[in-house]
C-alpha cells in the first residue's frame, strides 16, 4: 500500500534494525500493521520536531501521554495528535500543520487528522471537508485514524454528516466512498457506538442505498460491516434490507455485501 512496495516483516522480532530507525525518523511509511504497531512515537515526535526545529513542542506533549489512564497505540496517537494541534494553535504556527499533513510517514499524517478533528473552529461540513483528502490517502493507517479522528463531531451533527456523506458514495475514489460507511457504522471498531443508529439503522440508509452493489471489495466490506452492526439491535430492518437489495440488485456484488451482513443473524 505504500508507493515503494516494500514488503513489511511478519513480527516486530523480524523487523530489519535499519528500518526501524528510518521507520521512527520518519523517513519512511509503515508497510503493513506490524511495522505500524512497531514505531515508537515518541521516538518519531521528538525527531520530527527536532527535524522541524520545534523541540519546545516535545515537553507539552510528552506530559499528555503520561496522563493517558491507558497508552495504546491508538490512544498515544490521538494523544500526540491533539497536543501538537494546541501547540500550534497557541504559537499561531500554521506551518507545522501543514508540515503535519503532507509529512511523508505516515503516522504523522495520522497526527494530522486529530489537528481537524479537535478544532472547534470547524463546523462539521469545514471538518468533513478537512479530513476528505485523508480518507483517500494512500496509506492504510491514516485511512483508519481519519475516521476515529472526526466520528465524535459526525455524531454530535448526526443528520449534516449524513446528508454531507450520502453525497460521498459516487466518489470515484473508492478509500472516499469506504469511509462513509466506516465512519458511521453503529457500533465500529476502537470507538464508541452510535446509538441513534443502533436504535434507527434507516437514517443512514442515504449512505448505504448508493453503495448496494459498489465494485470495490473495500466498499463492500464495510457496508456490510455497518448492516452486521445494525442486525444486533435491528435484525428485522437487516433482513428486509436484504431482502429488497437482493430482488432489486441481482449482482454479485449484492450478494456478497448481503450474505457478510446476516452472518451473525444466520449462525
């Protein structure tokens, strides 16, 4: 996934002490999960501001992560993320955002994401509008954190979100239209539910009707994901769902989205 096609190392054990240190100087993308569990972000942060001459950033930062009840990877990055937004915003200093953004590791593009989501400045159609270059990065972790980065601001504006998103799903970029669904999902992965969507699935169907039968195996999945979320609290609207896309859609596409959608309805 990585322009270099570099192949990632199947354990951290295994990981080339080289590419570590290019991995946590940032000079190079993660190639696959291991690798991105593997960056120690400290390590990454304090050469990026060093390589930026913002060293006084470090300290601030440093001290957020200490307060973390849990450091998990996730938790750290969000943590990174939204210091380094502060810092910024209080030295004025629009450049490092920008430096955040087009950085060429990856994980600092992840560090970015939470520079637009923690910004009460933006509404959620500027916030939306920020993090849509992120939802077509090239790269799989900063596809994965720009979701989790704005979902709190999609459900406080729920049903903006939705009208704003629905017009996402004819996005010739399929990473575009993955995310309007995985940003959405009633119940999602590492995040909290939305439990207006588990209560009522049928808001989002703007967003799901579009991307019935999307050729992306991507997209796919995570339709499907999001109508397995809805089938825990909803299984009648799923089956039914199903049962019209299968009738109106007799594709493969559809069959395969609707088949991974009632697999835990058809254990």
């Amino acid at each position: 996934m990585t322009t270099t096609k570099r192949k990632g190392a199947r354990s951290t054990k295994d990981i080339p002490t080289d590419i570590l240190q290019q991995l946590n100087s940032g000079q190079i993308e993660t190639a696959n999960l291991v690798e991105w569990l593997a960056v120690d972000q400290k390590l990454l942060l304090e050469n990026l501001l060093n390589q930026h001459k913002r060293i006084d950033y470090l300290n601030p930062v440093l001290a957020r992560i200490d307060q973390l009840k849990k450091q998990t990877v996730n938790t750290i990055n969000e943590a990174i993320g939204t210091e380094l937004f502060l810092q910024a915003t209080q030295n004025n200093d629009n450049e490092f955002l920008s430096i955040m953004s087009n950085h060429h590791a990856d994980l600092v593009r992840c560090w970015a994401t939470y520079t637009i989501g923690k910004n009460e400045n933006f509404n959620i159609t500027e916030t939306l509008a920020q993090i849509q270059p992120f939802a077509a990065d090239k790269h799989f972790g900063v596809r994965e954190i720009c979701w989790m980065a704005v979902r709190p601001k999609i459900v406080q504006n729920l049903e903006k979100s939705i009208e704003i998103l629905s017009g996402w799903t004819t996005n010739p970029d399929e990473n575009i239209r993955r995310f309007t669904t995985e940003s959405t999902r009633p119940r999602g992965v590492w995040c909290e539910h939305i439990e207006v969507l588990k209560i009522s699935p049928e808001l989002g169907l703007s967003i799901l009707e579009p991307l019935k039968s999307d050729k992306a195996k991507y997209v796919q999945d995570s339709v499907a994901n999001w109508l397995n979320d809805a089938s825990k609290t909803q299984p009648e609207f799923v089956r039914e769902l199903c049962r019209r896309w299968e009738t109106q859609s007799n594709t493969k596409e559809t069959r395969y989205i609707t088949k991974k959608a009632l697999r835990t309805l058809n254990k």
